[in-house]
C-alpha cells in the first residue's frame, strides 16, 4: 500500500489557519465567560438585595458615606480660591508639572468605577431572557448610574487635588487618599462578607450572584458596543482631564496664576557701605573720582566707577511688576514712583528666586554687596527670605527675612502686598475695582474723585500746609498741569504729593532754634538741668564747633550754596518711608520735574557720603500717611561721613542726630490750611 505523501500548508494558507483557530478560541472564550459574576460591592446589594431590605439599605448608607467624603474633598478644594484666582491654581516647578499629568494618567487607571458601572449595564442588556435568574433592569441602571456618579466625583476632586498641589508627593498621597474614599464601597462589602455588622448582611454579601448573558448574535453585538464604549469613555475621560491641565501649564510660567503686580514696603533699615555702580566707565582707580573705585562688577561687560553710599531700603518702597520667568519662577521688577508704568531711564531693583540659595531675593543690577567677587553675596541678594520652594511673594512675606548691611540681620521683616483687586473691598469700597489688562494688572482700583492710592487708601491731601513754628510760613502743593491722563491733579510720587516754597536766606521758620533777633533762645528747648553750661541739644562737645548748625556751616564754604541761598526752592517730598525737607534749585516746577523717573536713592536724596546730595535740612519720622501734616519732623545734624574730621571718630545714626522740631512727640510740625469759603 502505497501512502501519499502529506501535503504541508504554504505559509499564508498557515497563517490564515492559525487566525481561523484564534478567532474561534476568542469566541470560546466569550461563550465560556457568558456568564458575569456582579462586583464585590456594596453597590452589587442594591441589585440583588429586596429594596426595603437591610443589605439594601446598607448599599445605599456606603453611596452616600463616600459621596458625602468626596463633596467635603471637593468643597475644601474649591473654596480655597479668590476672586483673581478661582481655582486656586498653584504655580510649579517643570518637575511638579510633570507628576500633575503622572497623577491625572494614574488616578484615571485607578478608577473603575465609571467602567464597571459601563460594563454593568451592558451585561444588563446581554442577560438571557431564559436564564433561571432573572436581575431588574432598572435596579441594574439605579446601581450603575450610583458607581458612575461616585467615578465622577473622584475624577473631579482628584484634578482639583492636582492643579492645587505644590509638592510632588503631595500629589501621590491626595491620589491614593481619593482613591480610598471611593472604594469604601468595598471595604464595607468585605466587612459584611466576613460578618462583622450581621449574620443576615454575610449571608448577603456571600451569595454567588451572576448575570447569565445570552449568546444570540443581538447580545453578541451588544457586548462588542459595549466595550467600545467603554474603551471610548476611558481614553475620552484621561484626554479631556490632560487637555484641561495643559491649558493650566501652558498658562502657569506667564504668572497667570500668580499677582501680576506686588506692593512691596521694606523698612526704615539701612546699609552704609553699599558699593554703587556710576554711570562712568574706567580703566583703573585713578580714572573715577576721589573715595571710588574702579570695577566691573558681574551684570556689566566693562568697568566702570563705583562709590559708597548709604543704601535707604525705603527708597525702593513701592509698585513691582510681573517681568518674566527666572528659575522657573516669576519675577517682579520695580516700577516708577509716579503711576507705576517702567522706567525708562532709571535701572530698577527687581526681586527673584535665587536657585542658588533657594530663596527668594531682593536685589539691583547697580549695586554690589562686594568688589570682591569670591566674597558677594549670591545672586547680589540686599534682602532673602528664608529657604524655600514656595510661589507665593505674600505668603512669604508674613515669615523672617534677612537683610544685607555688611553682614547678615536677622529676623527682618518687610510687607508685601498683591497689588490687584478682588472687590470694592479690597478699594476700601472708596472706588470700584475694575479689570485693566493692559496696565498689568489683572483687576486695579479706579478710585472716587477726592482719593488715590493703589487701593484708593489715600484722601485728597491739602493745598497748602504751614509750619507749626511760624503759620505765615506756607507751603503749596505743586499741581500737575496735565494731571497724566488721571484724576490725581498734583504731581505725585511713592505716592504723595510735593509741595514746595520760594524762599531766600536761611529758613527760621522751618527750623528749631530762634530767629537770630532771639540770640540764644530755642524753639521749645529744654536746657539741662544739671548742666554747668547751658548747651543747646544741637550744640557738639565743642561750644565753638558750629556756632550755627553743621548744615549751613558746611553748605555755606560752597559759594554755589551762597549764591543758592539768595534764591531758592524749599521742597518737601515723600521718599518712601520719611518726608524730606530740602533746599532745591529755583528753577524747579511742574514742567521742569520729571516725576516718572524720580527715584529717592538715585535721585541723590540722601546717601550720607557726598556733598551734592546735602540739601536736606529736615526730615520726618517714619511714616505711611499720605501727606505731612501731623508729622513729627527733626533737623539733622552730623550725618554726613564725608565732612567727619578732627582727632575724634564720632558715630552717629544713619540720619546723624535728629533734633526734634517740637516739644512732644505727635505734635506734628505741619498742618493744612483751611481754605476760606
């Protein structure tokens, strides 16, 4: 007998066996898993159990116990926004970004309560109409809708979770907590399985409950559509809550999140050894003037002079604005002392995030902690605040600060503010809060007629005040002619007005001591009283030592100042913490001064090392009022270094010695003249 040789298959005849073989294995498969086993869950109960039964009343009190735990997540979430920041998105490093999309892409794998509760009504449709137990259709639809009501919740409150949180494990630990709260549902079914609440609830929970699905062509199809919609609504789910989120950082490194603009008020502390870069470029020492030195310096390409001066922090009081990202962080730059618009001269301070350091600092491009550049401070920093990863400028604020004056001072505090509006509240509810894109802000107050102020928290100050010492001595609010397009109608810087007198020959009445017919009598001086001689307070050691005062003594060996004081302006104008009185050019005006650029520390108003900038005879106690009246003022005496001469080294405040201009403190030495009707 002869045997034919068994014929081979040719390779795609082979292949379309093995797919023919597949797919009948597939659709085994499918007939041998007709049958759906009902979750464990508490959930199933509300299928199953009689409606007025305990099981049932079970499935409903876990529904809502998780409902209720996932509303009270939802609510703290949201109620942690403001008007300028509805959803209190956080601003993040690229790292935290990165773990935000980890964490919507995990959280959604997580949830299998929406795909259940999809599948669930699927095999509800797929149930064999003659199989030997029957499930209610609606019941089936009520526990489903229930489960996908609670997936809901979760996805909601978990990308909540995820926008709001700062720190990466933050993130994890809010995931794995939702998470929690939405399985309750089978915590307690397990509980019950193992009869913890009751013998009639175990008997329950350990029941074999399944749904016998038919296997016609119409449940077939069925069960292929649901599974497409399944798949639909889980990949639909994770791309829309993704795309939600890139919106978010896509917005997030432009400070949308954030205060665009920061009001930011240091204090009345000083550094007198700041090394200051001048506008003139050098070779070497000799090239600058007497007391510089020549340097490059980190932030400039040549050499240029650079000179000691007492660096004022208040000076730089005041509006800082949004300017870019740095260290994945926003940066603020300082605006001009007039209506808050860029300088456009003057080098503004600005304020950063220091990675170097990982805090946040205060600093100018002009100005060097050191000529030695192994021994200045990181990133040039003037003020830090503690180690930090934090966005937030105002949070930090509330916190200690370090301050720069040759060496580190500890425990120093400033005051930030975001300079936006939320509400008429935050305007005082003395003018209306608007939105103003394009000025910067998000939303700003645009106040009443008779106030000013960023948040309008400045009246109308008087047209003309007068001195406490001689009321026919007046000084009048320098109007603003063109008034910049605004309401405010007199020229304004940090936000107070300017006011000013034409003067000739020393000013008596703005000083303490006597005019000279009085000889040695002193304006509301108290003499010593165990004193042997009767010394003025303003009088040195020295009773022939400037006979007058150290003021005019000094001004007066510059022949310009002679010529001065036949003529001259007597100003008085803010400068960020204190009210300074000074002798001015006489040429000065509304049109000649140029108050968008006005800047109190390089403007010269005071450093304390240089004979130009020795023109101011009075100055205030540190004040936040809008005007001077009420003010306590003081002359200054021995306050400039670089008139310090003799055998003797005499260390003096940063102001010199302040002899008080009245008798009791809070006296105040202006005060406004009532117009007459």
């Amino acid at each position: 007998q002869h045997h034919q040789p068994q014929r081979s298959h040719s390779a795609p005849e082979a292949t379309l066996h093995h797919l023919d073989e597949s797919v009948a294995g597939l659709e085994e498969v499918d007939l041998r898993y007709n049958n759906f086993h009902l979750p464990e869950s508490s959930f199933t109960f509300l299928i199953t159990e009689p409606i007025l039964s305990a099981p049932f009343a079970v499935g409903l009190v876990a529904y809502a116990v998780s409902l209720a735990c996932l509303a009270l997540a939802l609510q703290n979430e949201i109620v942690k926004g403001t008007d300028d920041n509805k959803y209190a998105i956080a601003e993040v490093t690229s790292t935290v970004r990165i773990v935000q999309y980890l964490g919507v892409v995990i959280g959604v794998l997580m949830d299998d309560e929406i795909p259940t509760g999809l599948e669930l009504i699927g095999k509800g449709l797929e149930q064999n109409k003659d199989g030997d137990k029957q499930y209610s259709m609606g019941r089936i639809f009520f526990s489903s809708l229930l489960r996908i009501s609670i997936g809901m919740m979760f996805l909601t409150c978990l990308f909540f979770v995820v926008i709001q949180e700062s720190n990466v494990l933050d993130i994890f630990f809010d995931v794995l907590a939702l998470e929690f709260v939405e399985n309750i549902d089978d915590v307690i079914y397990v509980l019950c399985r193992r009869g913890f609440f009751s013998r009639r609830l175990k008997i329950a929970a350990n029941q074999d409950n399944v749904i016998q699905c038919s296997s016609t062509a119409s449940a077939r199809r069925i069960r292929k559509w649901s599974k497409r919609v399944i798949r639909v609504v889980y990949f639909s789910v994770m791309f829309v809550m993704c795309a939600g989120l890139s919106v978010i950082t896509h917005k997030q490194p432009t400070g949308e999140y954030g205060c665009t603009s920061i009001v930011v008020q240091f204090g009345d502390e000083v550094w007198e050894d700041a090394w200051v870069t001048l506008d003139s470029q050098c070779s070497v020492d000799s090239d600058c003037n007497a007391n510089q030195k020549c340097f490059q310096g980190n932030s400039h390409e040549n050499p240029f002079c650079h000179e000691k001066r007492l660096l004022i922090f208040s000076h730089f009081n005041g509006l800082y604005t949004f300017n870019g990202i740095e260290a994945e962080r926003p940066k603020y730059v300082e605006m001009n002392k007039e209506k808050g618009d860029p300088y456009k001269s003057t080098t503004p301070a600005g304020i950063k995030y220091c990675e170097e350091i990982k805090s946040w600092v205060f600093f100018h491009r002009n100005i060097q902690t050191s000529l030695d550049s192994k021994a200045s401070n990181e990133c040039q920093w003037l003020l830090r605040s503690e180690e930090t990863e934090d966005f937030d400028l105002v949070e930090l604020s509330t916190g200690f600060w370090r301050l720069w004056d040759g060496k580190i001072v500890d425990d120093y505090r400033i005051d930030i503010d975001c300079a936006e509006c939320s509400t008429d509240s935050d305007c005082n509810y003395m003018g209306t809060c608007v939105d103003e894109p394009g000025d910067g802000l998000d939303s700003k107050c645009e106040c009443f007629d008779g106030r000013s102020g960023i948040f309008c928290q400045f009246e109308t100050p008087c047209d003309v005040i007068r001195s406490e010492k001689d009321p026919n001595t007046t000084l009048n609010i320098v109007k603003d002619l063109d008034q910049d397009g605004d309401s405010i109608t007199f020229i304004a810087v940090y936000g107070r007005p300017i006011y000013a007198a034409r003067m000739q020959g020393k000013p008596y009445s703005l000083m303490r001591n006597g005019y000279p017919s009085q000889e040695e009598q002193y304006f509301a001086v108290e003499y010593p009283v165990n004193a042997s001689v009767a010394v003025a307070p303003h009088k040195h050691n020295e009773p022939d030592q400037y006979d007058d005062d150290d003021f005019f003594e000094i001004n007066n060996q510059s022949v310009a100042f002679q010529q001065l004081m036949k003529n001259y302006t007597f100003l008085l104008r803010y400068t960020g913490s204190r009210w300074y009185g000074q002798i001015n050019d006489p040429n000065l005006s509304s049109n000649s001064f140029k108050e968008e650029e006005y800047h109190a520390f390089w403007m010269n108003s005071f450093s304390g090392t240089g004979q130009e900038d020795n023109s101011t005879l009075i100055i205030s106690e540190a004040t936040t009022m809008a005007h001077p009246a009420g003010v306590d003022f003081f002359e200054m005496r021995r306050r400039n270094k670089v008139f310090e001469g003799g055998v003797f080294d005499y260390d003096y405040s940063q102001y010199g010695v302040l002899i008080p201009l009245v008798a009791h403190a809070g006296a105040g030495f202006f005060h406004c003249n009532i117009p007459s009707e």
